[in-house]
C-alpha cells in the first residue's frame, strides 16, 4: 500500500511538476505549448454535434503537431473526469466508441492514448478540468531521480514486527523543442 501511494505521488509530480513546473500538464516552459481553451458546446438532438467538435479539436491538434515538430511517436494524455467518460462513450449509430474515432485522426503516426487516472489529480488545481495533452515522444525527456521501492526491510523478532525503507525521488518533464508538448483545455457546455 505505501509503494502504491509513492507511485501516485510520482505520478502526480509527472503530471504536475516539481512544486507545479516541469509536468506534463503545467510547466512554464517556453517549448510547452497551451492552447485557449475549446468549448465542446451542449448536446443538440443525438449528440453528434459535440463529436464532430472533439474532431476538429483533434484535427487541429494533428495540425499544430505536424506545423512544429512532425514527430511521427506521439502520446495523447486525456484527463479530467467528463473528458473521459465523453471519450468512452458510443457515437450516435452505437458502433464505435468516440475514442476510437479520435485514434484514427493519427493515422500514420505511432500514437498511444494514456488516460490519466482521477485518483492522480485528485486534490489538485486540475481535478475539475478536462483537457488533452499531446507529446511529441522523440522530443520531450522524462528526468528522475529515483522510481518509487522499497530500499531496504527486515524484521525485528524480539519485537515481532516488519520495517522498510520507503524512497521516491522527484522527476520533471522536459520537451527538448518548441511544440515538443502540447495542452489543448477542454470545457463542456
């Protein structure tokens, strides 16, 4: 249970940054690129409305990706809880899930879609917002100190107990070039 926590944590500094810098979802670095915010607009009669406007938010990102570093690997970060059940959900004709259809806008490119768990952002400035995050994979670096493990552990027979030494190092995100990461915030009607 204490590893699970500290692969939260590690998680979450990921997401956020060391103290708020250098994540995958804040940074202030001048490669990161936040775009305004997208409004997905409400639901008029069977909703294909809001799917053809997660299209062109998807095509747009495609764009902006191919205008500033072509990256062929790229990983498409969703997070905010109402992003992600609109993601999950089935188009009008009850075929395919909306997900699927953003997949194939990346056709050509090695592309992973990665949700980003709420239990992450739970607590902080983002766990009620929505958004997606593109990172062009061959230009952005993952730096860490230390992976959350246990260092050391025993047991004390006398007194009849278990110990460990718990460590996690901090880690930060870095694009390497201009447009190298990507934040496309999401807002529902």
């Amino acid at each position: 249970k204490v590893i699970r926590e500290y692969s939260i944590l590690f998680d979450r500094w990921a997401m956020l940054g060391d103290r708020g810098n250098n994540g995958l979802l804040v940074s202030t670095s001048e490669n990161y690129i936040t775009n305004a915010n997208v409004q997905i607009p409400a639901v008029v009669d069977d909703g294909w409305n809001q799917v053809q406007a997660m299209s062109d938010t998807f095509t747009s990102l495609l764009l902006q990706i191919d205008e500033t570093t072509g990256d062929g690997d790229v990983i498409v970060y969703i997070y905010g809880k109402r992003l992600a059940a609109f993601m999950a959900s089935l188009t009008k004709n009850r075929e395919t899930v909306i997900r699927t259809l953003m997949e194939q806008k990346f056709e050509g490119k090695n592309v992973r879609f990665i949700g980003v768990p709420a239990i992450v952002l739970k607590g902080t400035a983002l766990e009620n917002e929505n958004g997606i995050v593109v990172v062009s994979d061959n230009l952005t670096t993952f730096e860490y100190t230390q992976e959350p493990t246990v260092r050391s552990n025993g047991t004390n027979e006398e007194d009849e107990y278990y110990w460990a030494n718990y460590v996690v190092g901090s880690n930060q995100v870095s694009p390497d070039e201009y447009g190298a990461i990507i934040k496309q915030p999401i807002t529902f009607a």
